[in-house]
C-alpha cells in the first residue's frame, strides 16, 4: 500500500512545502508569526503561477492588492489568487491552509512589497 498511496500531514507553524508532483506544489500554512494579523510586514505575489488557498480549520482572511482589501474565507471553499496578485493571509491559532501552486515557486520568481 506504501507504493500505492503517500500521506502527507504537517503540524509545525507557519508554511511548509509538504508534497511536490510533476511541477506542482502541495503546502500547509498553519497559523504562526507570519500569519499573525499585528505581526504581518509584507504582500507578496508569484510570477509564473497561480496560488489556490483551501480553509481547512479555524478563521482565515486572504488579503488582496497593496489596497489591502479582506476577504474573510470559508472552510472548504476553493480561493485562487492570479498570477501577479499582491497578496497574503490573515490566520486564528487553531487554522490551517491547504496551498496548491507551481513546484518552483520561490523568492526569484517571486516580489515583496514591504509596508511597514
């Protein structure tokens, strides 16, 4: 059944790149500094792909464009911010994101807008 079916789970704070596959990119985001609505110091947005967010536990709130604009998230609803679309996300303590984008997303493909 191994060879057959991988499981993959993630508990620790903040993003991790869980799973990768044929140039995509399963991740977590669970609640940390980074998500921390006081805590927050940048938008970002990736260059070569799309960025699907799934509510999977707790509160969430995408926030999208340098205008900020909140977009409070639903569980189990499907969340796909374009390609080139300053964004970032808001978390409670308990929540958990389910990410799906390019496997070779990184900081090269990638801008930072820093605001505070």
């Amino acid at each position: 059944m191994e060879r057959e079916v991988e499981i993959f789970e993630y508990n620790g704070p903040n993003y991790d790149p869980t799973m990768n596959s044929d140039g995509w990119r399963v991740a977590f985001l669970n609640y940390g500094d980074q998500t921390e609505r006081t805590k927050l110091k940048f938008l970002e947005r990736h260059h070569l792909t799309d960025e699907v967010f799934v509510l999977l536990n707790g509160e969430a709130t995408l926030i999208i464009g340098k205008d900020m604009k909140h977009l409070p998230m639903e569980k189990g609803k499907i969340y796909n911010v374009k390609r080139d679309v300053w964004h970032s996300v808001f978390m409670t303590p308990e929540s958990k994101i389910l990410i799906v984008e390019n496997h070779n997303t990184s900081p090269e493909n990638s801008e930072y807008y820093y605001y505070k």
